[in-house]
C-alpha cells in the first residue's frame, strides 16, 4: 500500500516530486485554517505530514488514526504536544542545524538595528527629516565592546555569542544552561546566573526554545535587574517574555530599546504598540527567512519523513522515546 502524505507549507517541486515518487501526496500550498475541511479529511488517512506554522492539538491526532511521522519544517517544536505524540508513538523531526547561522544572522541583525537605531533613521531619510549634519538627538549605542549576555547557549545562541566575541569584541555572558567549558575557552564565555547576567549586560538576547519552563521567563522582575541602558532582542518565542511587562519596561525607561523578532501573538494584532514604539525594532518572525535556508529546511523535512515512513531512523528526531518505544 501506497502511504500518504499531507503537507502544508510551501514546497518546490522537486522537493514534492522526491515525496510524490514514494508517497500519495495531499499539498496544500496555503493552509489558512487547521479545521479546512479538505485538510481535515486528508489528515483521517495521512501516516505524514510535513509543514510548519500549525498548532497540532491531541483532538487532531485523534482524527489522524494511522500517523506515523510528522516533519516539522522548523527547529522550534512547541506547536507540537509531545506527550501525546509520545504515547501514540508518532515520530516528530525537525530542521536544527541548517538554520542556525541565519537565524544568528537576524541576532544580530537586531542588536545593530536596535543599538544603531538604523530602521528608524532610515525613516527619518524618507521623510525628508535629514536637513543638516546629525547630531545627539541621533546618535546610538556602541556595539563592538560591550557585554552580550545570552539567555540559552544552545547551537544558535553559541552562533550569536560567536559573531558578539569574534567580530565585535563583546564579552559573552551566558545563563540558562549547564556551562559550556569549550566555548568558554573558544570565545572567552562566561556562565553567570540570570540576575546577574540581567544585571551585568549591555544586551540580553533569548534564545532558549518555549517549553513550560521557558514561558514566561522574562517579566516585570527581570527587566527591572537590567540596566536602563539595556538593548532587550528575543528571536526565540514570543510567550518566553511577558509582552506587557516588556512593553512598560520600554515605556518607563527601564531599559533602553527592544530588537524582537517573536511575540506573544504571531501575527502581531493590530492594537499592539511595539512597531510603532521609536526604541523598538520589530521584525515579523524572519529569523531563518532566507531562501537558502527556507529551502534547506524543507529539504531537511523532506529527508526526514522519507526516511522515517520507511521506518528508518529520521536525520533529526526530538521525541527518541517514540522510536525506542
Ligand atoms: C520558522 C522558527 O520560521 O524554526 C523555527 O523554529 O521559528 C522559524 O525558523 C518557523 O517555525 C516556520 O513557520
């Protein structure tokens, strides 16, 4: 029997011709509702499914009775209900790796737009507002020389500290995970707890994934242990910070300006203030948005499900306890 195959984010063609070679492929190149009905109906059959960008719920997993594996076009896995996937013995993949220098990229993209107020400069050009020479009223933040602390060292934190401490000369703190003694060594890191990470950073950049513990991790305590001067960058999840409080912190001068790639609710709701606040740079989830690397991860995704369909070990699995089970 022939396997199907439900995917939902965008594809090249030869990425769904590898698919369609092996499997029935259901491709909805737009999905703008988990209840579409077609989508529904292909999922009662499907043993894969590939895409990003969707909540799966248990209730869905219940009405995909023969799911065997699931490639998330993505590192990040907090749509996904591990437990359940679990306890049902779906295999979950995802994309590291070939994502971490962009989304490093975008890193540090915000804490030089940020600190060099560079998005609303450029603003200031197109409105005609560039009259005679700049002055204070312009001016920004050094980056080169100033302390990085990293809240999560993992492979795309390690990135970003590496481009802080090789090319800019920062010195990089780091809290949230266990020491790292190699990139102590390579990039002169320092492993400091949160309060005083908080307290000793010129920027604070989160990069952990969003699980229960990580929810909410930023809040009214901790902006008030940063420096008033502090430049704040999230480009992991948006639910890792307390939006309201990070958006008062900005207000009341608590720390200086915000670089955020993530938020709370994704897309941004139209009453939110943040992308129209002067010392916030707001981005719309860019972080591995390149084509190079959009196209790796769904190659990655692709490998994956094909391997894992034909019971072989998939190239990046999170949930081993589905497979040893
Ligand atoms: C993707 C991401 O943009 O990989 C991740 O976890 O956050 C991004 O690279 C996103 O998940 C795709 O919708």
């Amino acid at each position: 029997m022939t396997k199907r195959i439900v995917a939902f984010r965008r594809l090249k063609e030869s990425q769904l011709d590898q698919l369609r070679h092996e499997f029935h492929v259901d491709y909805f190149e737009r999905l703008d509702s988990a209840d579409d009905p077609a989508f529904r109906h292909a999922l009662r059959q499907a043993h894969g499914l590939v895409g990003a960008g969707l909540r799966i719920t248990p209730e869905m997993l219940d009405d995909a009775p023969r799911l065997e594996a699931i490639a998330s076009i993505s590192v990040g896995y907090d749509n996904y209900p591990i437990d359940e996937l679990n306890r049902r013995g779906i295999l979950l993949c995802n994309t590291p790796d070939v994502l971490t220098e962009t989304t490093a990229d975008t890193g540090f993209l915000l804490i030089m737009a940020t600190a060099r107020r560079a998005i609303e400069l450029a603003e200031f050009i197109k409105r005609g507002d560039w009259q005679e020479s700049i002055g204070d009223a312009q001016f920004g933040s050094d980056v080169h020389g100033k302390t990085l602390g990293m809240i999560g060292m993992g492979r795309i934190g390690a990135a970003i500290a590496r481009r802080g401490a090789l090319g800019f000369g920062m010195k990089v703190l780091y809290s949230n995970a266990s020491p790292k003694p190699a990139l102590d060594a390579e990039l002169g890191a320092e492993h400091r707890d949160m309060d005083a990470l908080l307290q000793e950073s010129d920027f604070v950049c989160v990069t952990v994934p969003l699980t229960a513990e990580t929810e909410r991790l930023i809040g009214q305590r901790e902006f008030a242990r940063m420096k008033s001067s502090a430049i704040f960058v999230n480009i992991a999840r948006g639910k890792v910070v307390d939006e309201s409080a990070l958006i008062d912190a900005l207000n009341q001068g608590h720390i200086h300006a915000a670089g955020l790639d993530v938020f709370e609710q994704e897309p941004l709701p139209d009453d939110s203030p943040l992308p129209h606040m002067a010392n916030v740079v707001a981005l719309p989830h860019i972080g591995s948005a390149t084509h190079e690397t959009r196209t790796a991860m769904a190659q990655r995704a692709v490998d994956n499900i094909l391997l894992a369909l034909k019971g072989e070990r998939p190239i990046s699995l999170v949930n081993e306890s589905a497979w040893n089970g």
